[in-house]
C-alpha cells in the first residue's frame, strides 16, 4: 500500500529537521512539504532531505489540497510539522485499510511535555475522538486517496478544517481510531498555559459546532510556534 505523507509547514525550524529524520526512517511512498511562506530556515532545512518541497498560498487547508493533488499514493497521510509518527505508524495503516470497510482514520496522540496535567489531555483527546470518530491534524489523518477526492478535500477555512474533513469522512463510512500514537509538541499547552489552553480549545470546537464562522474564531485561536 504506497502511502504518501503531506506535511504544511509555515516557519517551522524548531521542528521540522526532527520530524523528517523520524519521517523519513520509516520509509513512506513518497514525503510531501508544502510550505506556506516561511520566513525562517523552514526551507534550508527541508532541502536538506529527499523530500518534495512545493510552495502553496498561507493556510494549512489549502497547502494540505495543494500537496494532496501532487501526491501519487494510493493513501494520502497528513502530518503536521511538530508530529513524530510511531515507527509501526505505516503498517498499522496498511492494517486498518486492509478492512474495505475503512475509508480512513486517524492515531492516538501524546502530547510532549513535563506538565503532568498533558499526559491527561491527550488521554481525553483520544477518548473524545474515539467516543466520536471525529480527529484533529495533531493525530495525524489519513484518508484513502480516491475518498479524499470524492470529499471534496480539506474545506478552505482557516480553522476547524480537520474537524470539517473528519466529519465529512465520517458521514462516508467508517474511521479507524488506531491505538498506536503519535508524539506532537504541546507547545501551545506550555506557551499559553495547560489550563486556558483547554479552556480555549473547547470553546472553539464548541462554538464552531453551534456554528459560529472558522473565519472569526481564526482571530483568537494565535499562531503559536
């Protein structure tokens, strides 16, 4: 199963060597960077590794489109650029989609941090999306290309677009909650503080669900690196 990785990056120099050196041991069908306009050593660094480097306008929905279109695998992974995957991340992928009742799905997460309170919060994350088949870019999506087409792609929204593609998928058929986990920063627990970050991200999601516009939830969600 040739599975392709796309990962948007904007200003990403703190994590992005990281990631690819993870990424990339675990041999994928093909590594896609789309960069969104960085200003930082994202680029320099990128060009390091034997990865496809493209350039798409500023906004993860849309450079995630952008890298979904170049992509030739038969399954289209997205990672953000502060996620480590598991090293049996593309066979338990394989493994789930080899059950054609699978259209995609996405992994546990562990949030990387000191905080003791982090350690609860990805727990919550992963039962939360589990009870709803519902994940975030943080647990790393992954969709069978010809699904992701039919979809529509990621919404072109500048928030709340992975809630939007996992609900879209999950109306399709059935999502494969995987057990294994991915590592991501908990940079913006740390940066702005575990519990007002909580705060904060529940009352997003929530307000998006009422329906309240991405657009205008965009101006207090921050752009934390």
């Amino acid at each position: 199963m040739n599975i392709s990785v796309v990962l948007p990056v904007l200003n990403e120099e703190q994590s992005i060597r990281g990631t690819l050196q993870s990424l990339i041991r675990l041999t994928p069908y093909e590594i896609i960077v789309v960069d969104g306009g960085s200003r930082d050593r994202t680029l320099e660094i990128c060009k390091e590794f034997a990865v496809d480097v493209m350039h798409a306008e500023r906004g993860r929905a849309r450079q995630m489109n952008v890298g979904a279109r170049r992509a030739s695998g038969e399954v289209l992974l997205f990672l953000h650029a502060d996620t480590r995957l598991p090293q049996s991340a593309l066979n338990d992928i394989a493994a789930a989609l080899s059950d054609s009742r699978y259209l995609g799905g996405r992994f546990d997460v562990e949030l990387e941090g000191a905080h003791w309170m982090l350690k609860i919060v990805g727990t919550l994350i992963n039962y939360r999306s589990r009870v709803t088949q519902v994940g975030t870019g943080d647990q790393a999506l992954f969709v069978r290309r010809d699904v992701f087409e039919r979809i529509g792609g990621f919404q072109d929204i500048p928030l709340m677009e992975d809630v939007a593609f996992s609900r879209a998928l999950k109306r399709k058929g059935a999502v494969a909650c995987l057990r294994s986990r991915v590592v991501t920063s908990a940079r913006r627990w740390t940066g702005e503080g575990v519990w007002s970050t909580i705060l904060k991200m529940w009352t997003l999601k929530l307000l998006y669900l009422f329906g309240i516009s991405p657009v205008r939830l965009k101006r207090y969600y921050g752009d934390t690196r």
